[in-house]
C-alpha cells in the first residue's frame, strides 16, 4: 500500500478487521442462544471490510491482483458467516 493511503486506509482495514476478528471469537465463545447478534455485527463488519477494499483498489491503494484475491476470500468468508449465521437460527 503506498505511504500516502496506509495510514488512513490501511489503518482503517487493520481496524475493521480486527473488530471482525473480535466479534466471531466473542460468538464462537457463547452459547448457541447467545450467538446471534454478534454473528449480524460480525455480517456487517465484513460488508464494511468489502467496500473499503473497493473504496482501496479505486483509489489505487491496491493493484488490481491483489483485490481479486481479497475480494475471493471475502466471499468465501461472507459464505462460511452465512452458514454459520443460518445454523444458528434452525433449532
């Protein structure tokens, strides 16, 4: 990331995911009842994650290689939260 965007955006990604990162480990700890608002905090983090990955390639923050790489882990993430997020509302 060059010098000029990794302060603002690059500490805004570290941020934001780390805070993601917090909220799975917080559900991952509680007990299948409990789970569920952390699981949607943790959904919308990862929402915010991805647009500020778009908002970084179109800024030219990151090369074009390395978004398509982020942007396919993120998808495989927003698929595993999803499933995750629909074992936890079927009793």
């Amino acid at each position: 990331m060059p010098k000029k965007d990794k302060y603002a955006l690059g500490e805004k990604l570290q941020k934001i995911t780390l805070d993601f990162l917090e909220l799975l480990i917080t559900a991952s700890n509680k007990s299948k009842d409990k789970k569920y608002p952390f699981m949607e905090l943790a959904s919308t983090k990862l929402e915010v994650l991805k647009i500020t990955i778009r908002l970084s390639h179109e800024v030219k923050a990151i090369p074009t290689s390395k978004y398509h790489s982020l942007e396919e882990r993120l998808q495989e993430i927003g698929r595993m939260l999803g499933g995750w997020i629909n074992s936890i509302k079927t009793p």
